[in-house]
DNA sequence: CGAAACGTTGACCGTTTTCAATTACAGTGG
DNA sequence: CCACTGTAATTGAAAACGGTCAACGTTTCG
C-alpha cells in the first residue's frame, strides 16, 4: 500500500504548535504593555472586562473562585501565549488571573478588538481561524495525555513537531517546561530519553532530536 | 456596534460543559445525515475539504499520518462533539477520520458554512465565540488532567460542574465515560470515588454527587 | 432473552512520583 | 575575572499510586 498522505495539495504539518507567536495583536487596535510582579492581580472575576491580553514573558495563572469558597486552576499560561479570549464574548471576568512570576502582557482593549472585528471582515474569521487552530492543537496535546507510558508519549511528542527525513525535531524550550506540557515530571522526561537514546529510537545533540526506528 | 455576547447579561459559572449540544448546525446551511459502520472513513488526509462535521453518536478518530510512515492519533471524538473545525480554513484535510464504532455524523457543506459566516456578520463571531468557548473548556480540562492524584482530579472535575450549596454535580454520563475524559481507568476512578465517599468528602446518590469538605 | 457494556472490588505488578544528591551552566555583582 | 547563586540536567533508590487482570452482579438494548 502506498504511503498514506502522499497528496498534501495543502500546507505542510503543523501539528503542534510550540508558541501562539504571530497572533491577535496584529495591527488591530491599540496594544499597552503592562508589566505585573509576582503575585499582583491583572484582573478579578466578576470585574468588568476591560482588555483581551497577550502574555509576553512570565506566568499567569486564571483561578476559578466557586461558590463554596474552593477554587480550581483553570489554566496556567506561559510565554506567548494568549490568554482569557472568552472574555472577549462576556461581560465580565469569570476568573482571577494572577502572576506567578513577574510578567508582561500585551493588553488591546475590548472595544476596540470587538470594534475591529465588526469592521473588518476577514478580522472575524481570522480570529475564528486563530481559535479553531488552537482547539486543534489543545485536541493533540489532550490525545498525548491519554498515552500512558512515558517513552511512549514522548516519541509522539516529538513525532508530532519533527520535521524532514530522517524527522528531526527542535527543541526550543527546556526539558523542564516541555515536562509540564507532557504531564510528567521532569525527572520521568530524563529517564524516558534516556531509555529511548539507549535503545536507538532517538538521538539527542544539543537542541535537536533525530529520530528513528 | 453589535454586542458580541450580549445574550446573557452575564451567565452564572459554566466551566465545563458536558457536550457541546446547541452548535454550529444551527440553521446556517444545509446539513446532511451520513452513517458511517465500524472502521469506515469518512474522509482521508489530503483529500479536498468538503463539508463540516457534527458527530451524533459513535466515535470518530481522526488520524494524521507523518511523513516517515507512522501516525499519530489528533483526537477521539464522542458523541455530540464538533470536529475538524479547523479544515473549514484550510483546503485540504490534514488527518484521516475513521469511524471506531457504527456512528452517524451531521455534515454541513464547506462552501455554504463559508458564505454563511461571510455573509452573516454575527455568524462569524457566533463561530469565533463557540471556539473561544472550547478553548477555555479544553484548557480547563488539561488542567485538570495535571492533577496527579486521582481523588484530588475528581473532586475538581466534580467542583467544576457542581452548582448550588451544598454543591451537587449531576452525572450525565457514564463513570466509564467520565474515566476517558479525566485520563483514568474507570477502575481508579471507581476506587477513587469509593475513598472520596469513605472520607465524607462526597455523597453520591444516584445520577448525582453532593460535595463536602 | 441474551449479549454487551456498566459498575464494583480485590490482588499484583510496573511505572512514576518523590526525595535526594551531583554536575553543569548562565547571569550577577564585587 | 571570579566566587556566588539559582536553575536546568541527570541519575539513584524507595514508596506510592494507578494500570492490568480477574471475577461477578447489574443494567441496557437490540
């Protein structure tokens, strides 16, 4: 049988993308910087929205505060990506967000991003493309999860964002935070590739990973 | 300027929905019903995007197949779940989708979804919201999955769905179901919850959970 | 009515998490 | 230019937890 998706009239594979880099604030509307240190508030649940942002450098953490007084993590952003982008459909926050570490954010105002998406046309449906690309790539990361053994999840990993023959992947974090993504501990990562190296699966040199097998 | 979400002043908290039940096929366009039985495909990768889907029951299992010949699973979608939203913006379909069990799926053709968000200005951002909304629900749900211990990532799934005081969460699937979603065997879940009623820390009764602690 | 799937619990085994310790750097300030 | 400090990268050992296998009653649905 001949190779399964010989014909890509389409662009090439974009499974997982590492960074929302080029995203939203892309000329549409007024962008502020805003830096946040360690713990400061960006915004409260139930305030008002004023602004869809973008996190530059740092963490943010958006913490849902429920009615029994307990709380629930709702998501932990990292660097670049954007963050909260229901609120630009509601009214108000529906969780806190807070800096774990000192942060900055690129800020657009609501108004004026729900502005330039009645205005222009295309601005609509690429925010639609935007999100619809980032439930895929969510869908990915989730599908990753659900693979249980650890050399395992990180060959897919690394198969999903290899490139080229032989499939080279770049790593263009640390192991550490690639960890978090992959729900293992950082020391399981280690173990794993070095199991994997062992048995030739994969082979390690600096940022780049080649695979095999 | 039309208020993008404006249709409730400010809903109560929603933070992961069980089904993505009231979508897209809302009246924009023709749907069709297509059934698919065990191990039919119901589109390949590289093939020309023709409609949009909608999965009533059954599970489909989109593919995507690398270059060097392996593959690697992007996502299982169950019953009323949306998928491929994302080949709506591109050309070609990125991943095969094959039918793991007998499934029936609504389509909607990709020219009338297009000229339906073109047209209809709010239809685009009624899209874009619907996104938006499973990006954050994604998000929630891989943060929940970071939990490692099993009784603490039900009690939060469990919060994150309970409503009222005492906070009940009504259980509208299967534990089994339920066990997919948290990452879990329904074994540990069964356990899991056998612990978090022997502590007091839930009540269950039924098709519903009463919280406590 | 019977088969298939769900619900539930027990025992055992394997993997990961934890905890700990060590090396390697990169940035900082003296 | 060099200790100094904090983080990343590794590896080891022991404990804990969840997965797997097994068994069985119950519910569901064709």
């Amino acid at each position: 049988m001949p190779e399964a998706g010989s014909k890509r009239a389409d662009s090439p594979p974009p499974i997982l993308s590492s960074a929302w880099s080029d995203e939203w604030p892309q000329g549409l509307g007024r962008t502020r910087l805003r830096h946040l240190h360690a713990g400061e508030v960006l915004f409260r649940q139930g305030e008002a929205v004023a602004a869809l942002y973008r996190l530059r450098t740092g963490r943010i953490r958006l913490v849902r505060n429920l009615e029994d007084g307990t709380s629930v993590v709702l998501h932990v952003a990292n660097a670049n990506e954007t963050f909260a982008e229901a609120s630009a459909f509601a009214d108000s926050y529906h969780c806190d967000a807070l800096a774990d570490v000192a942060s900055d954010v690129v800020s657009m105002p609501r108004s004026e991003f729900l502005a330039a998406l009645a205005s222009d046309r295309d601005a609509a449906l690429g925010f639609a493309r935007l999100l619809a690309g980032q439930v895929r790539d969510l869908r990915a990361r989730a599908e990753l999860r659900s693979i249980r053994a650890a050399p395992e999840r990180i060959m897919a990993w690394l198969r999903m964002r290899a490139t080229g023959n032989p499939p080279i992947a770049a790593i263009d974090r640390t192991w550490t935070e690639i960890a978090a993504e992959l729900g293992l501990t950082r020391e399981a990562v280690y173990r794993a590739l070095a199991v994997l190296e062992r048995d030739r699966r994969i082979l390690r040199s600096g940022a780049s990973v080649t695979l095999g097998r």
